[in-house]
C-alpha cells in the first residue's frame, strides 16, 4: 500500500495553474525529494497533500484512505510547511504543550524526548522570539515529530540550521526512514535531496515533469573526464587520433565522454605521457544535482 | 468531547503570557476610572463649574452623584466601549494565528477545526466576561472609596441584571469578527470592521433606528440612547441574536472549508 497516493490533482488559483494533473505516490520507509523552483507548485501541492487546500480536479489517498473532511489519521502525519513559526510568547516547551494538546497525547515524556533529540534542551524555557532561525527551525522540526508519525511531509525542512544541523537533521531523517516512517520532502537545497531522497520527483510550472529513482538519477547526470595539460590542442590531436571523444570547453580544457575513458581513465595519462604531452590534471567530473533540474526544466 | 477539552487547553496556554490579556484589562479599567472622576467632580459644584463641557453633558443627563448614576455610567460603557474592547480581544484570539504565521499549524490536526475554533470562541467569552467582572468590581471599589450615597440591594439587583446582559449580548455580537479574522487573515480586517460598526452603531442609533441595527442594540440596552431603550422589541433582540448565530456559522464553515494558503 503507497503512504501517499495522488491522482490527476489540479489546482488554479484565478487564472494561474498551481499544480497540473499531478499523479505521485511514495511508498512506505521511503524518502521522497521534491524539487521546484519558487512559484513551481511545492508548497501548493504540500498544502493539498495536508487537507488545507482542496483541489480542483483529482484525489489525495493518504495510508489507502481517501483524504476528506472526515480522515482521522493526522497523528500519522508530522508536517512542517514553509517557514516553522511558534507562538513567539510562549517558550519551546510550552509550545510544545499547545500541540500536545491539540494533537491529544498521553505520554508528557515525548516533550521532553523530542527536545533532547534535537538538542533543543539550552533553550527549552526561552521564548520563541528570541530563538535564533536555526533553533527556530528545530523548534519546527519538533513539532512535526514528536508524536513519532508514520509520514513526515516537510517543506524545507533544513532552512536556516547550520551545517552540523543539516548533518544531524539528515541523519535524523535517515534513521526514521530505516525505523519505517516515510517521508515526503521538498528543499531547494539540491545536493541535500541528493543525498537524502530514495526518489526525486521534478516540478516546474506546476507540472511533475521528471520522477526517477536515486540510481537512475545517477545514471542521467552527465560525466566526464577533464584533462589539462601544457598543450592542450597537440593533447587534443592524440586523443582524438585514438577515437577519443575529445573536445575542448570554453575553460580550454579537454573533454571526454567515452564510457571507454570513464571506466579507464589511467589510459588517458598513459597515452599521454608516451606522446610527450604528460597531463597536468585528469579528473572525473560529475554534473551536481543543480545542474540536472537546470537542464531538466530548460529542456521542458 | 476531549478533543474540546484538549483545545481548550491549548487556547489557555496560547493566552496565559499574553501581554495583550493585561492590556485589555487596563484598557477597559479606564471606564471606571473615569467614572469615578466624574462622580468626584460633581460632588465639587466649583469644580463642575469649570468643567465646561462636563457640565453642559451632566445637565443633559441629568447625572448627580450617587450609586445610580454611577452604576449607570458603568453600564452604558459595557454597550458601548465594550463594542470596542470585546472587539478587539476577538481580533487577537482569531487574528493572532495569522500574524503569528501558526493557522497552518492547526489545520491538520486529529483536533478538529471546529474544535479549535469552539475552544477560541470560549477564551472569547471568558475573556470578556471577566473583563466585564473586572470594572463591574473596580467600579464597586472606586464608588465604596468615595461614599456615593443611595447603594439599595433593588438597586444593584436591576443594575447587575442590566448590566450582564448588556456584557452578554456585546459579547454574542463579536461572532461576525471572528470571520472577519480569519477571512481577512489577520487584525487589519476584524478591526476595520469594528471601528466601522462602532461607528455606524452610533450614527443608525442616533437616526432613530438603532433598535434594528445589531451593534446599536447593546448600547441602547444599557441605557445609553435614553428613552430609545423603550423601542427595542422582540425584532431587535432576534436580529441580534441571529446575527450572532450567522457570524459564528460563518466563522466555522470558512475555516473548514476555505483554502488555507497562509
């Protein structure tokens, strides 16, 4: 059974088309990245995914159950949407209590257990409006998860944490992932989806318009061997002599596609050396994440 | 049920540090500060005497000294100020999840949306009954310290009655605001909206025809309008009280319903 199940889903607002005919599903214990520009539809579609907007056309099942006014599964579900806000006079702890109530708890220790766990416990007395962004956003994260739901929907879930927050929220997100909750999350920050998300889903003016896996994302990104050496165009010549795939970039640089070259890229320098045209540098580029969704949404 | 109680619960601990909580209370004390200052004044007639404009309004209405016109003035400050005050405590309960950026905190919840909404509405009315209580006791103390003379236990029993039902019935109009809160997504809307009741409140009520205007009746209840008490009939308190009741439903189906994109 997919945790999260779409269908065919629209959604305008006047005469603009938020989400267009947007068919997902993320299966259980799974990481699913979502990348978009701003104003791609993310957010919109997060929103439609919590029940806060409805849409137009098409369906929501969320746990194999239609979502509607009578779904009762939201202690299933932790979300954080865009920036985390709190209720800036009351303190970590007590706004932790708001939702505890709200989401209608039993066991008091989970505040507590929540704020160790993203080592909120310096600041579990200090008043929301003097957190810093970081704290803020882990004060956010806390709220989403310390009822332990089985789906995490996040929308920017590391905005605003330093590196060493990024690093413990991932691992944080990997190891609820392993303990079998999945997780839904939307980042601008390309390379952390990358090394967070089982599957990527790809969405631009609305449009899902790339789904692929972590390993078929893989195989997509563009590689290739970049040689320099003192002269570049004789280096040029012997490659290309050799059914190298060799060009020059606008860095002046030697490119090489071949899969021949990837795999054995020691060939490379040897030919060289015994031409007399010993290589300066030879390294394995890979296009990052970035410039995938760029080419990606240019191409569509 | 216990997702109320658990609400609830919520509501009082959002509300418990608020700053805004204390500030109504000062706010709203003014009312019988100031009465009491009034009362102080007439007891001096060369002090009235300089008071100009003061003057000229006790003699209008014929305002002396004591425990009635006192309580009176009370009153008449629960239909008319409360407008304002109950006004603006229901434009931070239901606006202050908008400027605090939390609504969408709240919408995906086990706790239903009607839960949430009935538990703000309950602070609402607490908040204002005990506003409401507060002057009701500051204006006791004020009038015990300064000895205004005929306090009768008939005199307090036709003053309490008036004087809770005039806080009841400017309360049960603040439903409409609400709406306003979460329609227009803030403060900006719910108070533009009171200030323009509290306005049109006054000028319907002085054309005569305040017994049909929702916001003027409270007032007139209280006194206030003098001898247009007498025109409120039963149309007047059922327009009231249905305003009240097409705000509140107006107020849950909009946040169930509504697209929350804020």
């Amino acid at each position: 059974m997919e945790i999260i199940k779409t269908h065919s889903l629209i959604k305008h607002f006047g005469n603009t088309t938020a989400i267009d005919d947007i068919s997902i599903h993320v299966n259980p214990g799974e990481i699913y990245g979502f990348l978009g520009l701003n104003g791609a539809g993310k957010t919109t579609l997060i929103r439609v995914l919590l029940g806060m907007i409805k849409p137009d056309q098409g369906s929501v099942m969320l746990f194999g159950k239609q979502l509607s006014p009578r779904f009762k599964q939201w202690n299933d579900i932790g979300y954080l949407v865009e920036t985390p806000y709190a209720y800036p006079n009351l303190s970590v702890v007590e706004n932790l209590k708001v939702y505890y109530n709200l989401r209608q708890l039993n066991d008091p220790h989970v505040i507590d257990d929540i704020i160790e766990k993203l080592k909120l416990t310096n600041h579990k007395d200090k008043k929301a409006k003097v957190l810093s962004l970081g704290n803020q956003q882990r004060l956010g994260l806390a709220k989403a998860l310390m009822h332990q739901p089985k789906l995490l929907i996040l929308d920017e879930p590391i905005n605003g944490l330093d590196p060493e927050g990024i690093v413990e929220v991932r691992e944080l997100l990997k190891d609820l992932a392993t303990q079998g909750s999945t997780i839904f999350l939307s980042s601008h920050i390309l390379g952390e989806i990358n090394k967070l998300a089982h599957r990527i889903g790809i969405i631009h003016q609305g449009k899902l318009i790339k789904e692929l896996t972590t390993p078929e994302l893989n195989k997509q990104l563009i590689k290739k061997i970049i040689v320099d050496t003192p002269d570049n165009k004789t280096a040029l010549h012997y490659l290309t002599a050799h059914q190298y795939q060799a060009v020059l970039n606008h860095n002046h640089e030697i490119e090489i596609l071949n899969d021949e070259a990837l795999a054995h890229p020691e060939n490379i320098s040897t030919l060289l050396v015994e031409k007399n045209c010993p290589p300066k540098q030879v390294y394995l580029f890979t296009e990052d994440l970035e410039m995938y969704f760029l080419r990606t949404i240019r191409t569509k | 049920m216990s997702g109320q109680v658990q609400a609830l619960k919520a509501e009082l601990i959002k509300n418990k540090y608020s700053t805004i909580l204390w500030v109504t209370f000062i706010a709203f004390a003014l009312a019988p500060i100031m009465g009491g200052i009034f009362m102080l004044i007439m007891r001096d007639p060369e002090a009235l005497a300089k008071a100009g404009a003061l003057h000229t309004k006790v003699q209008v209405m014929h305002i002396v000294a004591d425990w009635n016109s006192y309580l009176g003035i009370l009153t008449q400050a629960i239909g008319i100020g409360g407008v304002l005050v109950f006004g603006f405590v229901a434009s931070w309960v239901f606006g202050r999840e908008y400027s605090d950026g939390t609504a969408k905190d709240l919408l995906a919840l086990p706790t239903s949306r009607a839960n949430i909404l009935n538990a703000k509405f309950i602070i609402y009315i607490i908040w204002c009954m005990g506003l409401a209580l507060s002057n009701l006791l500051i204006g006791f103390f004020i009038g015990t310290i300064l000895q205004l003379p005929s306090l009768t236990m008939s005199l307090v029993s036709t003053y309490l009655t008036t004087y809770f039902t005039t806080a009841l019935m400017t309360i049960v109009i603040g439903t409409p605001i609400a709406f306003f809160a979460i329609w227009g997504k803030g403060y900006l809307a719910p108070l533009g909206f009171v200030s323009l009741t509290l306005v049109f409140a006054q000028i319907i009520a002085a054309t005569g025809y305040g017994y049909y205007f929702p916001w003027s009746i409270p007032g007139l209840f209280s006194g206030a309008g003098g001898e247009y008490k007498a025109q409120l009939n039963g149309l007047s308190y059922s327009i009231l009280v249905l305003t009240s009741i097409a705000g509140y439903i107006a107020t849950v189906t909009f946040w169930k319903l509504a697209d929350h994109s804020k």
